[in-house]
C-alpha cells in the first residue's frame, strides 16, 4: 500500500518507520531534509506543510491510497479535508475536529458543555475590560494562556512566570494586543498541582484505543528548570503505566478521551486520528491540561517504537472506522527518549551547525535513533532551530532503557544540549514522592 506521510520532525522520521515496517511504501512531504525520512520514503517532496493544494497534488500523484498527517499547523489549515475531498482517507482529523487543539477555549467550551470529567475553572476574555471580573472569579493562582496554536510555549504560570496580578495584567494585554497564536483571546484557567502525563489513542470517530502512557520534560534544563519547550525527553513503563500512576487513574484519563471524543461527535466533528491527552494527575484524579489533534513529540517515538501492530493497518482504520482494542499490540518494554538539541534551544538555538551522529554506533549500542528538524546537506547534518535527534532506548526496565538511551547518545557530537537527567532514578524517585504527598499519603 501506498501511504502519504505529511511533516519532517523525529515524531514523522517514527511515523515512516512504523508505516515502512508495515510494508507500506511511504511518500513524504516536508519542509527541511530529513535524512532518516528521506532514506526511507520511496518519493519525498520538500514544500510547505500548509500548502494544501500542493502537498494534495502530490498525493494524487504519487497514487497514494491514506494519508497520515504529523504536526498541527496543516490541520489547522484543513489539509486533512482537502486530502479526504480528493479520495485519500486520512488519519488525522479534519479542521473542525482539530479544534480540540487549534483552539484551546473551544476545548475548555466543550468539556464543560458535555461535562465532562477532568474539566477545570477557567474564563476566556477577549478584552482587557473583562479581565478584572474574571480574576475576581478564579484568583490570581492562574494560568494564562493565548487561546490559539503557539507550539506550547506560550504558556504563563502563576508563581513561576508571574509573581503578581500586574504581571498577570501585563501578560493578558501582551496577548490581546498581539494576536500571540493568531486569535486574541485569553485562557485563564485555575493552575493545576500534580504530575503531568500523556495517554494518545488511536480514535476511528467512535472507538478510542489507548496506548501506553507517556510522560514528557518540557522544560529545557535539568532539574526540570528553564524555558518550556517542544519536550525534550519522555519514557513509558513495562506495563504501560508510570512510576507514579495507578491503573485507576490511566483508566480515569481514557474515559475522559472517550468522552470528549463522543462529544465531538454530537458537535458534527467526528474525530480520526491520533489524539493526545495531556494530563495533570492532582489530589483528585486526572484533569485535562490540553489536548492535541496528533502524535506528541517526543511521545510518538516511545510508542511507536513498541506497536508490534501492522501501523498502515491502524491508520486505515482511523481513517475510514472499525478499529478495535486487538489491533494494537504494544511490546511489554519500558522506553526512554531523549533528544538532542542544538545548544540555546528553549531561548536562541544555534542553527545551522554541523553535527556528527554515528549511526553505526547508536545500533550498535541497541539504541533506536530518529532524526529531527536537521537539514541534510552534502552527506552533513546541520542544526535548524528545533531539536535535532531523538534517541530512544527500549528494555525490561526504564533503568535499562535509560542507559542504552545515555550510550546511544554519546555518538552524536557537536554544539548540542541534552537533559541527562530524564527518566534517571533519582528522578523518578521524586516525582513518586511527589505524587505520595499531594495524594496524602505521606505527610
Ligand atoms: P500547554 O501548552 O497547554 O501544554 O502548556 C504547557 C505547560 O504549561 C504544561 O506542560 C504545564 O506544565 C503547564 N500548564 C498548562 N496548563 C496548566 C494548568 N492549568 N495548571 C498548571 N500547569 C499548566
Ligand atoms: N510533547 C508535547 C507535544 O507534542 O505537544
């Protein structure tokens, strides 16, 4: 079968390979050369992800019978329909579906309007004028949000990024004059306490098949200090759950998908595709922080590298319905991934530096390597502005992991940054700790 896949990161290097290992030939768009994608894909196009009438031609003309969509932007801007108009069944949601992630107050509206559970206080406001009602209603212990796509960094935490109401004030009016995410609206919402942790599934419009549960580092330091950014390290446990998750709990979270996938449905945006959840685990149980109409990245290359299942099959059934808890078999390992990024990245990466990433060697060492926003020219990688490579290590325990992880690392040289911290003991140990505490279980 032929297969369309669509974007250039580490999460679609994951995509081509799972799809290639189904037996699919796989034809990719994307912007930058991406060497692992580009030795696999039997035709590539670079182009710009967002230019629906192109990448579409370039479906029809490559006679490709699904397509699978990685990032966002596309989706926002409707690639997914325009690939279903022209006959290629697509396993990512069409524009109104996406909206579960393009618009962050449609999500918020959503939850509440079919009640789900999982749902939290929050208020949008579309002018400073109603700011000071809203405060009065949730307090300054906020979170503050531009309602529109602002891959994950646009995000302001009261107590971290804002000490006081007029840097909340400042923050809200930066937004409402800027158009920050190309809507000026803004979230509040009531700040969350607890572990962060990702469930995706895969979604047919009506059934959802959750995958192994997944937790991401999104800031940039270790010690998990410094700028957010796109995630720079996940692991996932044996047993699909987390050191500091219970099996109740990951369950919570999968009802709460189901949920907001049926009221998708009865809002006339059915959803096929992936969907990811992103959820804070409080003192309460799991609670929505946000929802992506995709793979994460990282997350995609932890689970992707354990889906036993023929992939292009999955897909098939995202796209046109009938998929089923059987179809998806993961291998029961823990996986580890870490990213190398280019030096500065979170703040001002250093772009367009050559790296050296031993490919032989990372095998060698049992470690899985993906590449990601690297521009391959003349046999050389170079950095862009995004993360670079993805390495993942996939064992009995996420110990093991983590080490072929670290070895596999160790290959690849150059002015890059990695967070050794992620998915280390001591690391775990704490957020289990953590977690103890805010469930009160230790005093
Ligand atoms: P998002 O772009 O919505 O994923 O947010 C980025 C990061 O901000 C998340 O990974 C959380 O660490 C933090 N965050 C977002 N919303 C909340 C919330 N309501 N409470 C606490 N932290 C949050
Ligand atoms: N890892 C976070 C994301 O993909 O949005």
């Amino acid at each position: 079968m032929k297969v369309l896949a669509v974007g250039g990161g580490a999460r679609e290097h994951a995509i081509v390979e799972a799809l290639a290992r189904s037996g699919a030939q796989v034809y990719a768009c994307l912007k930058n050369r991406n060497p692992g994608i580009s030795r696999t894909a039997k035709g590539m196009l670079l182009v710009d992800e967002n230019d629906v009438p192109k990448v579409v031609d370039f479906a029809k003309a490559s006679g490709v019978e699904l397509a699978v969509v990685g990032p966002e932007a596309p989706l926002e801007v409707g690639l997914a329909d325009g690939l279903n108009s022209a006959g290629v069944p697509t396993a990512s949601p069409t524009k109104a579906a996406a909206r579960i992630e393009t618009s962050k107050s449609f999500m918020r509206d959503l939850m509440s309007k079919h009640k789900v559970r999982g749902a939290i206080r929050f208020v949008v406001i579309d002018t400073m004028a109603e700011l000071d009602d809203a405060l009065g209603n949730l307090g300054n212990d906020i979170v503050v949000k531009p309602t529109g796509l602002t891959g994950g960094k646009g995000v302001k935490v009261f107590g971290e990024h804002m000490k006081s109401r007029k840097d909340i004030e400042d923050y809200c009016g930066e937004i409402l004059g800027k158009e920050i995410g190309g809507s000026a609206r803004v979230v509040l919402e009531e700040r969350l306490v607890g572990e962060e942790f990702t469930i995706q599934a895969f979604c047919d419009g009506r059934t959802v098949v959750p995958m192994p549960a997944v937790q991401d580092h999104k800031r940039a330091y270790e010690g998990d200090r410094g700028p957010n950014t796109g995630g720079m390290g996940s692991y996932s446990q044996k047993d699909g759950l987390l050191p500091f998750l219970r099996r109740t709990e990951y369950e919570d979270a999968v009802r709460i998908t189901e949920d907001v996938v049926r009221a998708l449905r009865k809002e006339g945006a059915e959803y096929h595709g992936t969907m990811y959840g992103q959820f804070m685990l409080t003192r309460e149980g799991p609670k929505v922080i946000e929802f992506n109409a995709r793979f994460g990245d990282p997350e995609a290359m932890n689970v992707l590298s354990l889906l036993k299942s023929d992939f292009s099959m999955i897909c098939g059934k995202m796209a046109l319905g009938g998929i089923s808890m059987k179809d998806a078999e993961f291998a029961p390992k823990a996986s580890v991934c870490k990213y190398v990024v280019p030096e500065g990245y979170g703040t001002k990466s250093l772009a367009g530096e050559e790296i050296k990433v031993d490919e032989q060697a990372i095998t060698r060492e049992g470690a899985i390597l993906y590449y990601a926003n690297v521009n391959e020219k003349d046999g050389k990688v170079f950095t862009t502005t995004s993360r670079s490579v993805g390495v993942v290590g996939l064992a009995e325990s996420i110990d093991e992991a983590e080490r072929i992880a670290e070895k596999g690392i160790n290959h690849v040289s150059g002015r890059i940054h990695v967070r050794h911290d992620i998915a280390k003991n001591h690391m775990l140990d704490a957020k289990v700790m953590r977690m103890q505490k805010i469930r009160g279980d230790l005093k």
